[in-house]
C-alpha cells in the first residue's frame, strides 16, 4: 500500500513480545510433506513444489517465499530489482498460457527516472538554501523552472483542509504548508500528499512543505535526493507540459525566513517575504513494468468485457543502514503497532522492559540477523502471489467465465499509483469495456495480535478470525458490494468484513491510497481487499515467515469467486452512485 517507509534507526538493542514462537526460524525445507498445508513452524528460506490448480496454502507460500526473497531486494519501482520481479510474473503468465495485454508481450512500460541537478536553488532575501540540507524538491512539470520574486504566502497545515488558503489567493506565489503536530509533539511526515496540494494550490508558483525536520536520519539521502521515479508523459504532454507547481520540502529554519515570522504562529494567508530559485530537473527511462494478461471470456459478445483483477508489483526496496531484524520487529510492535502508519516509535519505559524480555527469548531460539531488505511480503508480495494464483486457478479451470479477465499487476504504487493510473490512461483495452476491478493489496496478515488501523474516531483496531477489510465495495456499485457479500456467506468462506476504514472522510485515507482508486476515478466500480495494518509495514520485517498462509488462501478464493459471479452476470454491474472527476482529487 502506498506510504513512504520510515527506516527506524534506534535499534541495535531490542526485540518483540510474548509472540516469540511467531518469529522461531528453522532450517530451509525443500521437501515439505505432500499436502496443501504449510509448515507449522514457518522458515527464513522455503523451496515448495511446483503449484497446482486449486488455490492453496502451500502454493502461495511456495510463490510468495520466491517473489519475497531477499534476491528481490525490494523490487521498487525504477530499479532493475522490479524487473526481476516482473520478469517471474510474465514467466508465469505464459506458461499458463494467457494472452499478452501489454504494449511489450506482457509488459507495459509507464516509468521514467527523475532526478534534480546539483545547479538547483532557492534564495529568501538573496541568501541561497543548500539543496538536499535546506529544500529537497521533489516534482514539478517543466524540466526547468524559474522562480522570480514570487511573494510568499501561509497556505494552512496540511490535514486541516479548512485551514487551505483559497487558490485563486496562491495564484503565483509560493505557499508554505505546516504539518500538523501530534499530541506527543512529533508530526507524521508520511501522510503527506503532493497530489492533494499540488491539486488545491494549481495556480501557486510553487508549494513548500515544513518536512525536512522530521526526516530519519539517512531518510532524505536514500529517498529524496536519489533520483525519482515518473510516469511518462505522453506525446501531447511531453511537447507542451501541463503546467503543475514546483514542489518541495524545506526545513522549519527555512519556513521561518520565507514568512518572516516564526511558521508555528502563521495564520492562513499571512504574507511573507519573496523567494527567487532556479530547480533543473533531468529525465531518463526507467525500469519497472505492468504486468498484463488476459483469459479471453467464453461467450462470444460478453468476451469484449473486462473484469480486472489487480494489485502491485513493487515494494520500497532497500536501504544501507542495516538493523537487528528482531530489534525493528520488537520496537514497532510495541511502540508502532500500525509500522508506518503510526508515528515514530519513541517507547515507554515499560515498553523498553517488556522489549527487552522479549529480546532474551528471541536469542535463545536464533541468533541475530542484520537486515536492509524491504522485502514486502504483505506488502505487496501476498497481492501479487495471490492474484497469480488466482490466475492460474481460472487458467486451469475447464469452464471459462463469459466475460474475459484481465490480471494487471501494476508497478509504483507506493510512488503514487503510477502504474496503474498509467494504464487507466492508456489502456490496453477500451476502457469503457472494463465493467469491474478488483484490487488486492496486503492479505497476508490480520491476525487479532495485528492493529489493522483505526476507526474514525482514532480508537486501535485489531483483526482475528477471518478477519478482512473491504474498501469502496459500495462507493460506486451498491450491487458489486453485496455480490462479495453474497459470495461470502454462499461459498461458507467464514470472513468477517470490517467497512470502519472505508468510512467517508476517515483520515487514515485508505481508500486514496492503493490502485483501485485509478479505476474508480474513470467510474469503474471496484473493491478493494486488503487485511489492513500491522506493525511490519513498510519495514524490514515484511517477511514471508509473518505471512498467515490458511487465511490468504480464502481471501483469494473470494476475490476469485467473486471475480467468476461478475464476469458471468447477465447485464453490467450496475453503478448507482455519482462518478467522480477522472482528473480531480481523490476524496475519501
């Protein structure tokens, strides 16, 4: 799921709680009995056998511990590791037999490398800002962008939507954004959305973000100033740019320069002093690739329809700071029980004790590991897998569904849905023949000892048997949400739906953060599954030997047989609600 990690560097010391058997680590298996099972005692390394037709516990873990391994090394978007990642998928897909959707075979390639040159700058007051120490940009349209005594102008704290400054008063002038402090005094840096600011604020000259300040250490030389990754434009853009604000990051010292007041004081529209700035952005071709097939539909009329089944092939990678793996495990389950999601962990005496306890047990059963590996096995290697075994489950099948199924893994999700909004826009099919997408992103875990996230309120939620979130079932098509309902309760899969993180205008924003939502922009209905949360997203401990087997199995089987009922219904799904702007913000 989209949220750029946060690598936690205070840990050479520490470890988990009284879950230590989760973590026992073994020997590798290479010959496991001959079941569907898995392993009761999951290992580090696993090699399984060749997968079958039915949708199985033992198949996923096999084709999980292969597209999850460290050889991946964390298939991000833009490096050579996704095109690994890619190149197993494609394999797989053609021995099945699907017919190529891509531009490429099976590939479609919507990736470009972006990168600033060191001849940037930014100056208040005709001092000048070091670029990757005082302002880190991060996107902007034109390859290079002036910036002349552009007034500055408080543009509120982001979150707060209230507080925004009206565009039409940002209409050439740089906006400065506040993040908003927690209630410990530390701010969530990674909630922020450039689409959402660069959408509200489309006439400023440009928008600077308060964020450097809260940066990890390493954080901003890993991910900022490496060079990033785009969606390539297409031709009428690339020779007319679509105009978009220069965006970046800057530090409170300098926030506090461009207002001429201290930023924690500013109010909504308070002028400050003029910025001057030169940012040069390069551009080169990217790896990383969608993945795309098609199991051509049964019924000659219905064929010409789509249902997609989706999730994402990429992961954040790695980083060059190693850590005890059991050490991060330990700190974000007690001090971070949502990974990412939740503040940096800064724990409590009493969390440190219980820590510690945990780390003496942990040494008993194994020695300790250094990790660097994002290796992104709920994250989003259980959708991948899942969606391949999906595929070959309807691959193998002796009936076809009347309409044909697309399987789409995307790439750059956790860039900002590139990928998939690349294919929305340029689709291999017509889009208005695509009647459906079902998107899968994380179910692998939602045990009751995972927090899946938080209801709207902010109360901590936890998973348990059968657990599963559903997210923008009914937003579009009433009747494709209770079609999984139905499917549910008739195939006696025994899931227990939570809808609290699809509540509109829940803050979390889950339902603007993973590739469903570049269908839905087109009014395509869609759903969403997903076991939400838990304390290893986004970090090195995303690991297959977390991943509960059993229960990815039946979330696949459902999104399978739901995806059998919609490609077999007589008419389209009905959609009954407004559609929203293709081009416009998503809103949860």
């Amino acid at each position: 799921m989209r949220l750029r990690l946060a690598f936690i560097a205070l840990l050479a010391v520490v470890a988990t709680s009284a879950r230590a058997q989760d973590m026992r680590r073994t020997a590798p298996l290479k010959s496991p009995e001959k079941s569907t099972g898995v392993p009761r005692t999951l290992p580090l390394k696993f090699e399984g056998p060749p997968t079958t037709g039915a949708i199985t516990p033992l198949d996923l873990m096999t084709r999980l511990y292969k597209f999850a391994d460290d050889s991946m090394m964390g298939r991000l978007a833009g490096t050579p590791w996704n095109d690994k990642g890619t190149d197993y998928i494609a394999a797989e897909v053609k021995r099945l037999g699907l017919v190529p959707a891509g531009d490429d075979g099976y590939f479609q390639h919507p990736l470009v490398s972006k990168a600033f040159a060191d001849s940037s700058w930014i100056a208040v007051g005709g001092k000048r800002y070091a670029l990757w120490k005082d302002f880190a940009p991060r996107y902007q349209g034109d390859t290079a962008a002036r910036i002349t005594s552009a007034p500055v102008v408080f543009g509120g704290t982001f979150g707060d939507t209230a507080s925004y400054l009206p565009n039409d008063q940002a209409t050439g002038k740089v906006v400065v954004i506040r993040l908003a402090k927690q209630p410990d005094g530390t701010t969530n840096y990674q909630l922020v959305n450039r689409a959402q600011l660069t959408g509200r604020f489309s006439n400023a000259a440009a928008i600077a973000v308060e964020q450097l300040d809260y940066l990890p250490p390493g954080y901003l030389e890993q991910n900022f100033a490496a060079p990033s990754v785009g969606v390539k434009p297409d031709a009428e853009e690339a020779a007319a740019p679509r105009r978009v604000p220069s965006y970046f990051y800057i530090t409170g010292a300098l926030a506090d320069d461009m207002l001429g007041a201290p930023l924690a004081q500013a109010k909504t529209g308070a002028a400050g002093r003029t910025v001057d700035g030169f940012l040069h952005q390069t551009t080169g071709v990217a790896p990383g690739r969608n993945v795309l097939a098609i199991l051509p539909g049964s019924d000659p009329t219905l064929r010409n329809e789509y249902v997609v089944i989706g999730a994402h092939d990429d992961h954040i990678g790695f980083n060059h700071t190693p850590a005890d793996h059991d050490s991060v495990k330990a700190v974000m389950m007690h001090a971070a029980p949502q990974g990412a999601d939740s503040p940096d962990p800064k724990p409590t005496p009493a969390q440190w004790a219980a820590i510690r306890v945990t780390l003496d047990s942990l040494r008993r059963l194994h020695p300790a590991r250094t990790d660097s590996i994002y290796n992104g096995a709920d994250d989003d290697g259980s959708g991948s897998m899942g969606l391949l075994e999906i595929a070959e489950r309807f691959a193998t099948a002796p009936v076809k569904p009347k309409r044909s199924i697309i399987f789409a893994w995307h790439v750059g999700e956790e860039e900002g849905m590139l990928g998939s909004g690349f294919f929305t826009d340029h689709p291999t099919v017509k889009r208005d023949s695509i009647i459906a997408e079902l998107n899968i992103d994380m179910i692998g875990r939602g045990k009751a000892t995972d927090a899946t996230g938080e209801d709207k309120n902010g109360k901590l939620l936890h998973g348990g048997p059968g657990y599963l979130q559903l997210i923008g079932s009914r937003r579009l098509s009433t009747e494709l949400g209770n079609m999984v309902e139905s499917v549910n309760k008739r195939d006696k899969l025994g899931l227990q739906f939570d809808y609290a993180l699809d509540a509109n205008g829940h803050p979390q924003n889950i339902y603007c953060r993973s590739d469903h939502w570049s269908y839905a922009r087109w009014g395509i209905p869609i759903v969403f599954f997903t076991t939400g949360g838990h304390a290893d997203y986004h970090q090195v401990t995303d690991e297959p030997q977390y991943i509960d087997y059993d229960h990815m199995a039946t979330v696949a089987k459902l999104v399978h047989a739901t995806a059998v009922d919609v490609a077999n219904l007589g008419h389209r799904v009905a959609v009954d609600h407004p559609k929203p702007d293709p081009h416009g913000d998503c809103r949860q």
